[in-house]
C-alpha cells in the first residue's frame, strides 16, 4: 500500500493516539485519574510483524506478535484491530477530533494478555466499544488479576463509565454446570 507522506504522518497519530486511549483504559481500569493522566504523557511503543492501514475502509491492523507498551501498561495479542469514525462531518462544527473521539471499536484477538503492575487480564479477545464505552474479555478461560485475587468466567464486561463489571460463565453444552470462579485472599481477615 503506497501512502503520500500527509496521509502517512496523519495514519501514525491516529494509531499513536488510539493506543493512548487503549493502554489509558484497559489496562489500568481502576487506576485514579492522576495516575491515568500521568500514563498517556508516557511514550507509546507499538510492535508487531506486520501492520496495515485501510482509511477507505476506516480501519488499522497489527498482526504477529503485537506488543504494545506504554509506561508500567502493555498489551499482548496476536492481532489488533481498529475501526474509527469518518474525521468529517461527525466532530462538532468548526472542532477537529482527537484520534481517540475518532475510535469506533478495537479489538484484540489470539492469547490477548493486558497487564500493568499486580494486574492482569488474559482472554482469547478483548473488545473495546467507544459507544457504549466497554471492554468485553472473552473466550474460553477468560481471567482477571488483582494480586492473587482472581475472577474467571467465559466473558467480562467492564463499564468504565460506571465501573460496573459483570461475569458469565459458558453455558453448559454436555450437561456439566459451567460456573463464575471467584477467589479472593482476605489476609488472615476472613469474613466479620
């Protein structure tokens, strides 16, 4: 795919910016404000084996190995992929939209890994909906860290607007009761 050197630099700051946005919620979801403002002043550092930008079709793929780092936050997958809005015609008249306004969808697919710190989420995929403003993990051993705390279910929905996370387990295809697992360590508290 050949580009002009404008539409080059103006594909490199969308993709800067998206994962900006990407690293700043998924992997620090319950991080403070201070702490996420902090986070996109860091560098963004994108690898992969291959990456194509398709603007007719508004969208951007990393694929092979996909690594994303940004400060203490990274992201693994073997593919990621990017849908966004159309620039014109949907900021408010006479604004330019930042390329996280532009992002309609991101999904990462294949042994996703986000981590930051004690945190970490594994997944088969991971589905960011700007819309709705959700990440949905999902697949078959779909599992979220705190530490040594740890939820399991087949898909998580996390809300940021609202904070609200909700688990489901498979449904059960050979009779055998599929369940949510939760497994938290009280430090020698216990339940009072």
């Amino acid at each position: 795919m050949k580009m002009n050197n404008k539409r080059l630099h103006k594909t490199t700051v969308f993709f800067l910016g998206v994962m900006v946005f990407f690293c700043g919620t998924a992997a620090g979801f319950a991080d403070s404000d201070e702490k996420k403002a902090s986070r996109k002043k860091e560098p963004i550092t994108i690898t992969s084996d291959k990456a194509s930008a398709q603007t007719g079709k508004h969208m951007a793929e990393f694929w092979g190995n996909v690594l994303v780092v940004q400060g203490e936050s990274e992201l693994k997958a073997d593919r990621l992929t990017l849908f966004f809005n159309k620039e014109s015609g949907e900021a408010k008249k006479g604004e330019s939209q930042s390329p996280q306004d532009r992002i309609k969808k991101i999904i990462a697919t294949g042994s996703v890994l986000l981590s930051m710190q004690d945190r970490r989420g594994e997944c088969d995929r991971a589905e960011y909906d700007a819309g709705s403003d959700t990440i949905v993990l999902s697949g078959k051993k779909t599992i979220l860290h705190d530490g040594k705390n740890r939820i399991t279910g087949e898909r998580i929905v996390y809300n940021r607007a609202t904070g609200k996370i909700d688990v489901a387990a498979a449904p059960s295809t050979d009779g055998e009761a599929k369940r949510v697992k939760a497994v938290f360590f009280t430090n020698g508290k216990g339940l009072q």
